[in-house]
C-alpha cells in the first residue's frame, strides 16, 4: 500500500516573511564564468553529476535542462544583441541566485548566462549588431578587440542570492514569481526547473510508459510538459488523500514533487507499477478515448481531460483484481452506463467541466466515480437511474 502524506498541515502553514532570506550581491561577468567553470555555479548542473562536464557535454545537457523548455530559446540575433549591450556598457537586469546549498543554482537569467558562456567559448558569430557591427559582426569571441573583451568580461552583473536556511516553499515561490514575465513558464515546467533531479525524472519517466500513451492516444503532448502534469496528477492524489486536498491545484502538485524525494526505492516502483496498471485497466475497458469529456449531446471533447483522468485513474488504481475482472467481463454494458451517468449525472459532470480545482469539485468526480464504479461492481445498476 502506497504511504499516506500528511498534505492538510502543508498547506495551510501560515506565510513568514522572515523566511524570505535573501541579499544582493555584485558579480563581474569572468566571475561567474570562473563559477560556472568551476562547478560552484549550476547552470548545467545534474544530481548525477560529480565533476563538471566538458563543454560540449554541457550543450546535450542543455536541451534536457529544466529551468528552460529549449536552449533555442534565442536566435544568433538576439544573442548578439545582448553580447553587444555588454559591449557598450548598457545595463543588464538582475539575476537571480539559489545560494541556499552548493552548488549554485540560477532561478533567473539562465538564458542570459548561457549566451554569454557559450559566447566566450567561441560557440557562434555575432550577428546583426546595432552599434558595433564594423568591430564586432561576424566575430567569435576570439577575434574581438581587446578593449571589447575586457568590457564583456569585466561587465558588473547585480544579483540577489537566496541565503541558506530559505525553506523550500519560499524559494519555489520566489521562482514562480520571477518566471511570470516575457517568455512565461507554465506552472509543470516551474516545477520540473525547481524540483531537479529524482522528481522531474520521475515524473518524465510515467509520461513515457507505453500503457499512458495508449490510453490518452497519444494526444497528450510534452512540448510543453503536459505529460509531465499527468502522470504528476496521478503521483500527488495517491500520496496525498484528495479529501485532504485544498485549492489550488498548483500547490496541491508542486507539494506532491516536494513529497517525492522522500520515496523510499520500494515506494518509487510500487507507484509506477500503480499507474502502470491502472493506465493498463482504464484503455482495455474504455479505450483510447477514456479520458475525453462526453458532453451532454453525447459527442466526446477533441482533448483529454485532466479533472476526469485524476478520478478515473485514481479509482481504477483502488479496485481489485476480481473487481476489475467483473468489469472487463462487461465492458459493453458498463461502457453504455458509464457514458450515461457522464452525461446525466450533473454534480460530476460541472466537477470535470467548470472550475475543476476547487476542494468541492475534486471531491465530487472522485466520490461520483467511485459510486458508479461501486455501482456497477455491486449489481445496483437500477440506482443509475437516481442521478
């Protein structure tokens, strides 16, 4: 049986702003190269990672870092731009450090940092530059004066770092609220950037279990870590109980990648296997279309729908084999009730159709399929007409 986490007391501890612990420091560019370099600053860090890697490595661990979707993020143009504003001494916006453990992780301006590391690796050309374009376009690193070296290399970067003792639930917060601004992240990839190494593996690893992608029928995207929040969902409502749950869901499931690195090994693969299985039951009876809202017209919606996989996922994991067998064995008639009490059955049908993360709407889709499934299971198919 998977353990039970206590999610009420998280939630509802009180906000200190005594635990906001941060200062703001001064740094030269060469210095935080030197960091980098050196492993004492995570631009391209890995749980797994003992030493830093070689440069080239570091731009295949790129396109698997968290903090950002893409290490395209920025065209040659827009790099250079920026490499152009060190040049001629404009001033850069802050960044923001996690100096709470070493090493260092950056909560913002890791795009900035990297176009500058790779920069002075002489990794591209400058391109498109507005004021510089004779000195400095077509240009690595390399090949630049000395003068404009010295002025990207000695160019004064303002900082605020988070000091140690900072709780954990303020420097999320803190990282959630800097990442609103140009390029917005949603709140999975805020998550994964935050929650490195075994939870964001973790959940990555469910997304791409083939018995997922065939109940959602592969439309389920991971462009944007959609996946990523399924399988999350399904993780954060067997670790915590949903009568426990308080809005919102974005706590709700960033408390659950928290919950995560306490796993023991035993807990880790009885949770894969529980959603392994019931991903397995759900698709043998329903389908690939297991998880599309049935609207009251009886047609089925384009997307799957987060709020109806949390309950049926949840509920299909709790049944037991011989219950799941009395199901499998009538699948077509459970399908014709089932689509039915979707329809009719109004308290679940708002729970999975209006504002889906409130406390009484979670509640309502897990209790409403669970009585159905109970139900069934039980022969009372004449109460399906009580809606």
């Amino acid at each position: 049986m998977i353990r039970k986490f206590q999610y009420k007391e998280k939630a509802e501890l009180p906000y200190n702003p005594n635990d906001v612990n941060v200062r703001l420091q001064h740094f030269r560019v060469r210095d935080l190269l030197a960091m980098i370099d050196h492993g004492e600053l995570a631009m391209l860090h890995r749980e797994d990672q003992v030493s830093p890697p070689r440069f080239m490595e570091q731009l295949s661990l790129f396109e698997d870092l968290n903090f950002q979707r893409k290490p395209g993020l920025w065209n040659v143009v827009q790099k250079s731009l920026f490499i152009e504003s060190l040049m001629i001494n404009l001033p850069i916006p802050l960044f923001y450090f996690d100096g709470s453990k070493k090493p260092w992780g950056i909560i913002d301006g890791l795009q900035r940092l990297f176009t500058i590391h790779t920069f002075v690796k002489n990794n591209y050309k400058l391109g498109g530059l507005e004021y510089l374009n004779r000195e400095g376009s077509g240009r690595f690193f390399d090949q630049l004066d000395g003068y404009l070296k010295s002025r990207i290399l000695d160019a004064e970067i303002e900082a605020y770092v988070i000091n140690p003792g900072t709780p954990s639930e303020v420097k999320y917060n803190i990282f959630k609220r800097i990442n609103t601004g140009g390029l917005k992240l949603n709140g999975q990839e805020i998550r994964n950037a935050f929650c490195r190494g075994f939870p964001a593996n973790f959940t990555q690893s469910l997304s791409m279990l083939d018995a997922f992608e065939k109940v959602t029928g592969g439309r389920v995207s991971s462009r944007r870590m959609e996946d990523r929040e399924y399988a999350l969902r399904f993780v954060a409502f067997q670790i915590f109980d949903y009568n426990d749950y308080i809005a919102k869901m974005d706590i709700f499931l960033t408390q659950a990648m928290f919950e995560l690195y306490d796993l023991t090994d035993h807990e880790k693969l009885e949770l894969e296997e529980s959603f392994s299985l019931s991903c397995h039951r759900i698709y043998n009876v329903l389908g690939e279309n297991a998880f599309l809202r049935i609207r009251k017209d009886n047609s089925l919606g384009k997307r799957p729908n987060k709020a109806l996989f949390d309950a049926l996922s949840w509920n299909f994991s709790r049944i037991s084999e011989t219950e799941y067998s009395k199901i499998l064995n009538s699948k077509t008639e459970f399908v014709s009730y089932y689509r039915e009490f979707m329809i009719k059955d109004d308290m679940l049908y708002s729970a999975i159709s209006d504002t889906t993360g409130t406390k009484t709407a979670v509640k309502n889709r897990f209790d409403r399929v669970k009585y159905f499934i109970n139900q069934f299971i039980n022969d009372n198919k004449i109460k399906f007409r009580e809606f």
